[in-house]
C-alpha cells in the first residue's frame, strides 16, 4: 500500500512581499500612534476638533470594497462556472470604483477641516490627523495600483499565477480596510 506524499503550498513570492509591507506599514502606524499618545499627554496646546461626519460613510465604502474584493477573487477561483469570470472582473472594477471613492472622500474631510481652518499647522492634533489620512490614502492609491495590475494579469491569464497575485492583492486590501477602522477608531478617541 502506497501512502500519499502531502505537498507543501507552493510558495507565492508576492505573497511574501505583501506580509513584509503590512509589517512595515503596521510598525510605522504603530510609532506614530505611540508617538501622538506622547505628544498629546504632553502637551497644554492640544485641540480637539469634531472629525468630518464623511470619514465614517468612508468608512462604509472601504469596507464594502472589500467585501466586493473577495466575492471578485472567489468568483474567479471558478472559471469553469458559467459567467463567473465576467462577474469576478465586474466586481474587481467595482473594488477599484470604491477605493477611489475612498480617496476622494478622504479629499473632500481634508476640504472640510481647511474650510473651519483646520491646516495641518494648526496644531498638534491636527498634524496628526493629517499625517494618518494622507499617509492611508498613498498606501491605499498603492492598493489601487497593485489591483489593476494584477486585474489586467486576471484579464489576460487567468491562469494559477495570476489568481495567486490577485490572493496577494486582497490580504494587502483588506490590511488596508482594518487599519483605516483602527486609525479611525484612534483618531475619534485622540483628536
């Protein structure tokens, strides 16, 4: 009798890459949140300002584009099922509409806070704000750009690969979905 021989998963390189980003990333949000706890316990010009009400309807629509992210990479797991491909692109377009959504409701709380003369000079805590959601926006708009890519590789291949890039893509864009929750949860509580 012949036992079988489990294989390991093969190892996807992008994979890789995309748990080292999140580490850095996670340790970069996690200095400067510990580094505004400091300044603000040590600091008598500390202003708290209300957060534009936009920040939680984005929130809505980060998380919905990444529940449109994941039904998109389960549906194209199934080529074989009639229409899957098609629905899986449809909902790969749709993530990418939502996430520039997300931006340009980002930009609109920035126009905002400017209109009741909140700068990022103005102080302390809203250096903060301002560093946090511009700083999430530019990995986010990286997250974008890492899903065209791989959506155009989807598009032309199909193939293993290609579905493992885009397995790659979704754990960076759902990183991004929970670390804008954690910013937003902190920046509620701080400024």
């Amino acid at each position: 009798m012949m036992e079988a021989v489990e294989t390991a998963p093969p190892v996807v390189p992008s994979r890789t890459g995309v748990w080292v980003g999140i580490a850095a990333i996670t340790m970069s949000f996690a200095a400067y949140t510990s580094a505004m706890l400091v300044r603000e316990s040590a600091a008598a010009d500390w202003a708290h300002f209300h957060l534009p009400a936009i920040l939680y309807w984005n929130t809505l629509v980060l998380l919905a584009s990444s529940g449109t992210l994941e039904m998109a990479r389960r549906r194209l797991a199934l080529p074989e099922a009639a229409g899957a491909a098609r629905a899986g692109q449809g909902l790969l377009a749709a993530t990418l509409a939502l996430g520039l959504l997300f931006v340009a409701g980002q930009v609109m709380a920035w126009r905002q806070l400017a209109a009741q003369g909140v700068y990022l000079a103005t102080g302390p805590s809203a250096s903060f704000f301002y560093v946090f959601t511009v700083l999430h926006a530019l990995h986010l708009l990286g997250g974008v750009i890492g899903l065209v890519v791989t959506s155009a590789r989807v598009r032309a291949d199909g193939g293993t690969r290609a579905l493992a890039a885009l397995g790659s893509a979704s754990v960076y864009w759902h990183f991004m979905a929970v670390l804008w929750v954690y910013l937003l949860v902190v920046l509620t509580i701080e400024v």
